[in-house]
C-alpha cells in the first residue's frame, strides 16, 4: 500500500482516537470518584453538540458572522451548559441513589440517556434528521502524495490533545486534582481531611460532562454534521475504549480509544468485504481482549485511582 495512503489512515484514526479518549476519559473520571457507570454520559454529547448548533445559528441570527467568534462562542456555551448538567445530573440523580444498588444508578443513567437524546429529537427543530454542522476552521490542506493534510483536522487534533494534557495537570498538579485523586482513593479520609465530597464530585461530573461536549464539538467540526444519534453510538465506544484500557485510569481510557480507533481503521483498511463491517471487527477483537484480560490493558490499582 502506499504510504501516502497508509498517512491518510493514521490520521483518520487519530481523529476518531482523540474523540473516543474524551468520551473514555469521562466514564473514567465518574468511576474513579463514585464507582458508577454513567450511561447517560453519550447523550450529553449529544445535547452539548446541539448546544453549539444552536449558538452558531443564534449569532447568525443577530448578524455576527466571524469564524472566530462564533467558535469561541459555540465552545463556551457547549462546555459550558454541558457541566452545568452534568452537575445537575449528578446532584439530582447520582448522589441520592449513592445507598441503592449499583443496578438502580446503571438504569436511572440508561433511561436519562433515552430521555435527553428523545428530547433533541422531538424539541429541536427538524431534530430528527442529521443537521449540518458550519465549516469554522480553515480549508486549507498540504498535499504530500496520496496523503492530504487538513488544516481544520491539524487544529482539532492539537486541540484535543491540550485538553487531556490539561486535563492530567488540572489532576496532578492542582490542588482540585489533589482533592479529586483523594475522593477516588479513599472518600472517608477524604472527608476527614476536610474535602468537600460532594463538591469534589460535582465537580468531577461537570469535568466529565463538558469533555463529552468538547468532543461532540470536534465531532461536528470533522464531520460537519450532527444527529440526535451520534451520542449513542460514541457512548457506547467511549465506554468500550474506557473497559478495555482498564475502567478507573486516565491513561488506559486514552489508550483504549486510541485502540478501538486503530482497529476501526484496520477492519476498514484490511478486510477483504469492505469497511461496512469495520465496527464488527473492532468489537470483535475488544471482546476477545477483555476475555484474555478481564481487567482491561492498564487494570485499575487502588492507590493510584483517576
């Protein structure tokens, strides 16, 4: 194969890699902080990807037609509302239940998810066919043989990586990391140390809500398209990369959906019927790994949760 083609692919996956990472990464973080699987967390990326639709076409609407302003806009309000209701979720429908059998959050979380991604289908208008995403960053592309560089999946790439980056300094080098590394490890010392547990997993939620908004951002932006169903599908291979990386750690969230990315693009690549079943293979070999190790890639040590 040529390598210009082999470059194209590699950057296709990572594109799709960083996007399953964010949304790997905040299952990651609600497991560390609560030992819960918040199924719900998809859908939010849903709801977080409409929101900056609809900022996008507010500012259209009143007359504002500066790329860089309507990005900047369509990211605040997106990451912005997105851990306003991660929070809310949080403190509405997880802390109660934090007594209840794990069975009860894991249903609450799954019918929410059905409840947010019903409600951008029948309340937004036309919410029931895909939506055109708008094209803000530039065009441009370097041609190197058979492999095109975009300039648009350069900055979303870049960006995308800032933000875990960020992310792993907001955890290992602040004092709200610190306070969220102790909640994972142990919440009745944490308590004794005078950490305020409920504000801590606030927190975290909101943390976690708004990476799933910033990935449906970068997924609109790649695709320049939405559904009411994108968040059903990333949240499904989101919470697969964060298994298979080993559930409770940062890193083997970023791997595994680095992971799931990579085997996508080698069932699309290599499979002699076509990439239609490029899903089936990932998923496939995901199952086998977790047979072969159950507690995933990078398995989960209590001392270093999160």
């Amino acid at each position: 194969m040529d390598l210009g083609l082999v470059a194209q692919y590699t950057m296709n996956g990572l594109m799709l890699g960083m996007m399953y990472a964010l949304v790997a990464v905040g299952f990651t973080l609600f497991f560390g902080v609560l030992d819960v699987i918040k199924f719900s967390h998809g859908d939010v990326l849903t709801v977080g990807a409409f929101t900056a639709l609809a900022s996008f076409i507010g500012l259209q609407s009143i007359g504002l037609t500066s790329d860089a302003v309507e990005l900047l806009a369509m990211l605040v309000a997106a990451l912005g509302a997105m851990a306003l209701l991660g929070a809310f979720i949080a403190r509405a429908f997880i802390l109660p239940l934090r007594s209840a059998p794990a069975l009860n959050t894991l249903l609450i979380t799954l019918m929410l998810g059905t409840v947010l991604r019903e409600a951008v289908r029948l309340f937004y208008p036309d919410g029931a066919n895909p939506k055109p995403f708008p094209r803000l960053l530039p065009a441009d592309s370097i041609n190197i043989g058979n492999f095109n560089l975009r300039l648009d999946n350069a900055i979303l790439l870049t960006a995308g990586a800032l933000v875990i980056v960020g992310l792993q300094f907001l955890l290992n080098r602040t004092k709200l990391g610190l306070a969220i590394r102790a909640v994972a490890q142990d919440e009745e010392t944490a308590k004794t140390m005078g950490v305020n547990f409920n504000a801590i997993v606030l927190i975290t939620f909101a943390i976690g809500s708004a990476l799933a908004a910033f990935a449906g951002l970068m997924n609109g932006l790649y695709y320049n398209e939405i559904n009411f169903g994108i968040g059903l599908y990333l949240g499904v291979v989101g919470f697969s990369a964060a298994i298979i990386g080993g559930l409770g750690s940062i890193y083997g969230a970023i791997l595994g959906g680095f992971l799931f990315a990579g085997l996508q693009t080698i069932g699309a690549v290599a499979l002699p019927f076509a990439s239609a079943y490029k899903d089936v293979f990932a998923f496939a070999v995901v199952i086998a790994l977790m047979a072969w190790r159950p507690t995933g890639l990078i398995p989960e040590k209590l001392s270093e949760r999160v």
